[in-house]
C-alpha cells in the first residue's frame, strides 16, 4: 500500500520538477519549487498536529460530565471562538463578540494548500505555453549537458535556435517594443513570444507573492502589516511565548446553547487552543517567506522589464559568450549587434540565456559561436545574391 502512495506521488507536477531539467532561473524555483515545498510541508504539519495534542479543550461548569464536556469540545471547535483580553471585561452584546471572532485555526491546512497551489500556477501556464512554441527548452538543456566526444548536441541546438528564430520578423524600434510589452502583444514571427510569456509569468509570481501576504493579514483580521516582527519581538527580546497573543490567542472564549426539555441554556465557556501555539509559528516563518519571496519576484521583474525594453545587456550577453568562444580578443561588433537584432531578437536570446543558467556554458558559448559563423555566411550569400547581375529572357 505504501509503495503504491510512494508510486502515485512520483506522478504528481511537482514531484516531476524536482527531477526535470531546468527551463527558467533562481527566482522562479523560489515560488514553484521552494515555496510550494515549504507550504506543502506546513500543511502536512497543521493537519498532522490533532495527533500529537488536543486540538482545543474547554472548561467547562462542573455538571458537564462525559459527553457534555465532549459536545462542547467539538461544537467549540467547528464553530468560531472569540478573543477578550484577559484585562478586559467580556462584552454583553453579541455584535461586539461576533467582532472578535478567530475562525481561520480549523482552516490553516487547507489555507497553506491552497497558496502552495497558487505558487505552482504560473508554473503550469509557463511549460504549457513555451511548449506551444516550437521549441522544447527543456530538452535543449539535457542536451546542452551531455558530454560527448562529437558535437552532434551542439548541432542539434544550433538547428532548434535556427528554426525558430528564421521566421522572425524584424522590428527594433524603441516604440514598438514598448508598446508590445505593455499590451501584450507577442507572436512567434516578432520575436518576442516566449520574452512576452516568460514576463507575463515574472508578473503573476509577484502578484501572487503579494496578495498572498495581503491574505494572511485579511485571514488573521490584523490591520497591521508588521505582525511577524510583533510575534519574533515578543519571543525573543521579551520572553511572553506563554502570554496571550492577539494574533493567535491560547485561550479563547465560546459561546454554546443547550436545549433540554424545552428550556434553552446558554454557557459561555474558556477554551484552550494548543494548535495556536503551532500555528503561530508556521504563520510567522510563512509570514518572513513570503517577504523574500516577494523582494526576489520584484528584483527579477524589473530586471526582466529592463532586458526586455533595453537590449544593451543582450548585446553584451551574446557578446561575452562569442568572445569567451575565440582566440581572437578583437571582434566585430555591428555584426554581433546585428546577430542580436535581427536574428536572435528577444526570444533567441531567452533560449540561450535559460541554457547558459541551467545547461553547460561551455556548450552554450559553442553553439553562439556556430550560430554566429552560418548567420555571417548567410549575409555574405544574401550580399553576393544581390551584386550580381539578374539576366532575363530578354537580355539573351
């Protein structure tokens, strides 16, 4: 039975990543990869919890004996308890108890599912897109890391790059990129379809990392955005991890009518909530997370906007891979800028930079070289096409 769970699991997406080659950079594993993994393993420990402690435990008056204490266990548990200072005498009104509800506690495994979900998304849309385009980074990257004694991989890459970027359409003007990128205006024969999807990808990581830190604190009912430093504040510096906290309190209060005979009682019971002193944790290390998260996403976004609006740091990528491939320091740079431009284009480029980060660089610097030597023969043919002389029937 076990073999067969451990079986299925190897099937889900993310398990298959773990194994898979990589076709995109650091920032993005962060989100589909680290942070699903650590979310994933959050869930696992919130759900796992109720059998290790009592998940809640009420005092209850001293006529509750058997399965009195036990309904009002399990009925203080499904429904939502509320929080009152200890120093603070408990309201009459029952708006005012309604208001200091907690009720995400039951819900923190499916809470921490749910945005581990979320992270993995813009995974899903990137491979299902960039697969639509023709070409299979992932498997130019296997290739880019076989080691073999001929170049039968390198040609094989030079070949894919080719094919795609031969039906490109060449467009630099400044203007026009700006506006592609800003409505989303992308297709294979501009040369910019897999730059478009890789930056529209690089946005929904930043949103999700975002809204979900707007959702823990919309969760948790805090107007307050510095609540993981709060929680670290106070375990650390002054030493009250067993005082009450108005983010995940231990002690709580509910309030449960019982009907018998006709009459309805109504009880307001103290209970204890030992899951809080975990979820507390995992919620604050979530909290602190999430934070990185979100500053790698914005990082990696801008930088990405940058590459993608100003081509300088394309030029000196393809530049420094051809110089790194010969002997001679000297080269010729419109021609490496007009390789870029005209021939490689945003797209070319993504290609080599993914397989340059997760393949060999030596391998990758070969096939720029290769690729740069048919583009110069292609313009020498083209060049040599046009000077010569074109006879018609007529002439003869």
């Amino acid at each position: 039975m076990s073999g067969k769970l451990f079986d299925a699991a190897q099937k889900l997406p993310w398990i298959k990543t773990l194994e898979g080659p990589n076709d995109d950079e650091h920032a993005d594993r962060l989100n589909h990869r680290y942070t699903v993994g650590f979310l994933l393993v959050c869930t696992f420990i919130a759900a796992g919890s109720p059998f290790v402690f009592n998940r809640i435990t009420c005092w209850v008056p001293a006529q509750f004996v058997g399965a009195y204490s036990t309904y009002t266990n399990h009925y203080c548990w499904i429904s939502n308890t509320y929080y009152i200072p200890s120093n603070i005498t408990v309201p009459h009104n029952k708006y005012d108890r309604e208001r200091a509800e907690i009720g995400y506690y039951q819900w923190a495994p499916f809470i921490f599912l749910l945005s581990a979900f979320f992270f993995y998304l813009p995974r899903m849309l990137w491979r299902s897109m960039n697969t639509r385009s023709g070409i299979d980074l992932q498997y130019l990257v296997v290739k880019s890391n076989e080691n073999k004694d001929d170049s039968s991989h390198e040609r094989t890459i030079v070949r894919s790059i080719e094919n795609y970027c031969q039906t490109t359409d060449y467009d630099d003007n400044f203007g026009n990129r700006i506006c592609r990128t800003l409505f989303c205006t992308s297709g294979k024969r501009l040369g910019n379809y897999l730059r478009s999807i890789y930056l529209m990808v690089k946005f929904l990581y930043l949103i999700n990392s975002f809204i979900q830190l707007v959702l823990i604190h919309i969760i948790l009912g805090q107007p307050g955005w510095f609540y993981g430093f709060d929680i670290w504040y106070r375990i650390f510096i002054q030493n009250s991890v067993l005082t009450d906290s108005p983010y995940f309190p231990r002690v709580t209060l509910c309030d449960l009518r019982i009907r018998e005979v006709g009459n309805l009682h109504r009880y307001t019971v103290q209970c204890v909530l030992p899951i809080n002193m975990l979820n507390e944790k995992l919620f604050s290390l979530a909290w602190f997370w999430l934070i990185y998260i979100f500053l790698s996403n914005l990082f990696s976004f801008l930088s990405t906007i940058y590459e993608t609006l100003f081509t300088t740091s394309q030029y000196s990528f393809i530049r420094d891979l051809y110089r790194t491939s010969i002997s001679n320091s000297k080269i010729d740079e419109d021609v490496i800028q007009g390789f870029t431009r005209k021939f490689l284009m945003q797209d070319g480029v993504l290609i080599l930079e993914i397989i340059f980060r997760n393949g060999s660089a030596v391998c990758t610097t070969r096939v720029v070289n290769q690729l740069v030597k048919n583009y110069n023969q292609k313009q020498r043919e083209e060049t040599l096409n046009k000077t010569q002389p074109q006879f018609t029937s007529s002439d003869v």
